[in-house]
C-alpha cells in the first residue's frame, strides 16, 4: 500500500496543512482509499494529492478537534457538487457521528439531508477489531485532553500504526509490535506537553515495539523550525529509521 502525506502540521501551523494521512490500496495510487482525519485546513490537500478523490472509501477520524474533523464539511460539499453517489465510511470513537452531522449543518444549512450521497458511520470502541475499508483495523486510546485513538492497519503487504495526537502510553507497545510504519505526533522535541507526545516518548516507545520506520508529524510549528532535523537524528542515533515527512511525500510499505 502507498502512504501519502496530505498534511504534516499542527492546528495553527500557517505553512503546513493540518496533519492528514491518505492511504492507498496500490502502490501507483489506485485501488481503494482511506484518509486518516480531515482537519480545517485538509480537504484541498486531499483532493490535490489523491488520484482519484471522488472514489475515497473511508475516513478515519482520530478525535473530535478541529484540525482532525472540520475539513469534512467541505470535503462533502464537493463531493455533493461532484454528485457523488458512492456511500462513504465514517469511523471514529463514540460522538463521531453526532459531531460530523452537528459540523456540517453550522457549516452548511440545510446541506446535510441532501448530500446525495449516504455517510455511514461506524463508532469503535477502543481494542476493538473492525474492518476499514479493505484493511484489518484496530483502535487504542492514546493520552490526550480529548478521548483519542490511535490506529492500526494491517494489509497482506503490512503494517502501520497512526498515532492521531497524543502520547502513546508504553503499556500499549504490544499493540505496535512489528509495524512496518509508525505515524507518530512529535508535539515537540523533550518538552513534557500535557496530551501531547515528544520525540524522545516516541523514540523509547518505537525502540520497544521494534517499529520499522517512523514517521513524525504534528509538530509545534516552532519546534518544527528549530528542532525538527534535530529529532530525526536523535531518533537515528538509537537505530530508528526516522523521517520528518512534507506534504506531497509518499512511501510504499
């Protein structure tokens, strides 16, 4: 499966789009589609990026902030003017399905009953095991000041795991075992951030899954500035193959 990076940034990052990731069945970007979360600034990446937006399957949405879920609405709208017919899978925690519906109509009155397209909506619990799309997908909640989940996908051609924001406690590291691809938020590089991860957590929780290449993502748009090659090397010093990926940058796993 192909990884293609929509977005890499924070929620108030003025040069980078809000971290979103777009997941492609095949390795030249055909075949099926999922899009990890959609926040205020995702959508125009996405249909820039995709090869063939009108055709996304699913979209996974890590938590209910703003950088993570209010690009739906006009993720929709387009589709509506498209007239896309195809049903699009919704998934997330518990509430998803409340607050996208809520989202959509402030955004755009009246827009929500006449999409022309259904949305159907799965809500997963955390470690439970359900299927996105065509992948095998399982959901753990990560350390953030709203209920949030991280999530992994399994394909016959391997593993990632997207972290969404948030710390991802050690106890969970058997979850991660073995992962072709992590997907991490580096909030910032040592600060100790309330809800938030650093790249030194996400180096010691990487080394102990044995995870085969990180990526970082969602990085203050400070922190990123200054210590962003920084963390990529602190990471590769304790033998973990590391990336601080831009927007547009794919990879194959």
């Amino acid at each position: 499966m192909r990884v293609v990076f929509c977005g890499v940034g924070e929620a108030f990052d003025e040069n980078l789009t809000n971290t979103s990731i777009l997941i492609q069945e095949k390795n030249d970007g055909s075949g099926r589609s999922i899009l990890l979360d959609c926040g205020f600034t995702a959508a125009p990446s996405f249909w820039r990026m995709a090869r063939k937006p009108l055709e996304l399957d699913a979209v996974w949405i890590s938590h209910l902030h703003g950088d993570h879920f209010l690009g739906l609405p006009q993720l929709f709208i387009r589709y509506s003017e498209h007239g896309r017919t195809k049903p699009l899978n919704i998934c997330g925690g518990s509430g998803t399905e409340d607050a996208v519906s809520r989202a959509v109509e402030l955004a755009y009155p009246g827009k929500w009953s006449r999409l022309g397209f259904r949305i159907e909506f799965i809500e997963v619990d955390p470690g439970e095991e359900f299927d996105l799309a065509w992948l095998k997908s399982r959901a753990a909640l990560v350390d953030h000041p709203v209920s949030s989940q991280g999530i992994k996908l399994e394909s016959e051609s391997g593993s990632l795991f997207y972290s969404g924001d948030g710390r991802v406690e050690l106890k969970a590291r058997n979850f991660l075992v073995g992962c072709d691809l992590g997907i991490f938020e580096a909030f910032c590089l040592e600060r100790d951030v309330t809800g938030h991860s650093n790249a030194a957590q996400v180096a010691e929780i990487s080394g102990l899954a044995g995870i085969k290449r990180v990526a970082l993502v969602h990085m203050h748009r400070e922190e990123r500035l200054r210590y962003g090659e920084t963390a990529v090397s602190f990471l590769q010093k304790q033998g973990i193959d590391a990336i601080l990926p831009a927007p547009g940058d794919s990879l194959i796993i």
